[in-house]
C-alpha cells in the first residue's frame, strides 16, 4: 500500500482539498487526514475511490487549470497507473 505521505502529494499536485475528495468519494475529511498522517492505511476500496477521485474531477471541479497528458502521464508512473 502506498504512503500517506504519497496520497498527500497526488492531492497537492491536482490543487485539491480534503474536502473536495471525500466530497466526490463518501470518504471522510478526517479519515482522509488520518491516513496522509500516518494514523490508518486506507482499505483497497477507499484507495481506488481517492485515486479516482483524484484523476476524473474536471478542471471546472477543481478551479484548477486542466492537467497535460504529459502530467498526467507522470504522475500515472509515479503511483503505478499507467
């Protein structure tokens, strides 16, 4: 499984807060919080959720500016995706 410190980073690097993924994914804010501090391990159903979560938000969603297929790419590869 991978990291809190992991999750924490894919969240920052799409602009999203706590709330907005346990909003698109029924996952709390705090349970969330729990496991970027090292307090849980998300179950493989939560961790598919986040990581969807983190990769099907449109732009519009985010108040972000839409990722490059390149990022995108990368950031597949980073957490083993691609």
């Amino acid at each position: 499984m991978v990291s809190g410190d992991l999750l924490k980073r894919i969240r920052l690097s799409r602009g999203l807060g706590r709330k907005v993924i346990a909003d698109a994914t029924g996952i709390s804010e705090r349970t969330i919080g729990g496991w970027e501090r090292f307090e849980s391990i998300p179950t493989q159903k939560q961790y598919d959720a986040f990581i969807k979560a983190v990769y099907t938000l449109e732009p519009r969603e985010l108040g972000n500016k839409k990722k490059t297929k390149k990022e995108n790419n990368i950031m597949g590869k980073i957490i083993g995706i691609d």
